[in-house]
C-alpha cells in the first residue's frame, strides 16, 4: 500500500502542478476535478486508495492560502514568488500533510515523501531545500511533543553532568601535527 500512497503522492502533485500553471496563465478553461480525473484515470487501476489522491488534492486547493502564509516565514530567504513551482507545490503537501491533516500518516514518512518527490521532479537543490523547510516546520510544530511521543528527548537537555564528562573523555584526542 505504501508505494501505492507514494504514487497517489505524484498524481495528486502532478494535478496540483497542472492546476496551478494554469491558473497562473489565466486558462479561463480550468476545471480542477476534470484535470485530477483525468490524471487518476491513468494511474487508477494500480492505486488502491483513490480517496487518498482526491483528499490530498482537493484539500491542498483549499488550503493554498494558508499552506501558503506557513512557507512564507519557513523560508525567509525565498519569497514564495521566487520559490520553483515544483518546490511550492510539494511544501504545499507535506505541510498539509503535517500541519493540516496531521496524524493521518506519520510526520517523517510525509517529509520522506516530500524529499524523494524533490529528487524526481525537483531541481538539483530541491530535495536539500524541500528538506530544510519542512525540518523548521516540523521542530516549529511538533519538536517537543513528537519528543515525547516518541520517548526521544534531546540530548543538550537529557545528559547529566556524569554522562556529558564520559562522552568527553569518549572523544578521541587530536594530536598536533608537526
């Protein structure tokens, strides 16, 4: 089923794509449900949860704009105009993914997703760039709870003084070289 969602992943990214170029162009032809149709048309008989593609993709369009307000702060070198339409597209994803749908895979499975849509459809960059924003979204929403979740905490807050003095003395030494 995984590599069922990754592929419903790619339809839905690919409609999103397509949706969003020409809405940009001002293609006055535009039907958002026929162009995810169509997409699904070719891939349905190997998908097996096709509501999984539609959800993602109807509620990715319906959320643009708040998906959008996320990127703005989590990459504030890159203003979302000058972000590659890939690139915007898949942060749209993932963040709704984690952000708006939470829970309903897990957090690092839709970065992981994210990443990899990155490296195939992406620039040489992308999937760097892809990554490095959803990694501050992911501390900014979930650090400390995923932390606890997961019964993870970090490290800087978790070693005692004992255990930071053997992880000093663990280190190899560096001898000066002559």
């Amino acid at each position: 089923m995984a590599s069922n969602r990754h592929l419903g992943r790619i339809v839905a990214f690919q409609s999103l794509y397509e949706e969003d170029f020409r809405n940009e162009s001002g293609d006055s032809t535009l039907d958002s449900k026929i162009v995810l149709e169509r997409n699904i048309e070719r891939h349905g008989k190997i998908i097996d949860d096709l509501s999984f593609v539609r959800d993602l993709f109807e509620g990715v369009l319906k959320s643009k704009d708040k998906l959008d307000d996320m990127i703005r702060p989590l990459a504030p070198d890159w203003p979302l105009e000058q972000i590659a339409r890939i690139d915007k597209i898949i942060l749209r994803i993932a963040l709704y993914e984690l952000v708006v749908k939470p829970g309903k895979v897990p957090s690092k499975v839709a970065i992981n997703e994210a990443v990899e849509l990155a490296k195939t459809f992406g620039g040489d960059n992308s999937s760097k760039f892809v990554n490095g924003v959803l990694g501050t979204a992911f501390k900014q929403h979930f650090g400390d709870e995923e932390d606890k979740k997961t019964g993870k905490v970090k490290q800087t807050e978790s070693k005692s003084s004992i255990d930071k003095e053997e992880t000093v003395k663990s280190e190899p030494t560096k001898k000066a070289e002559k």
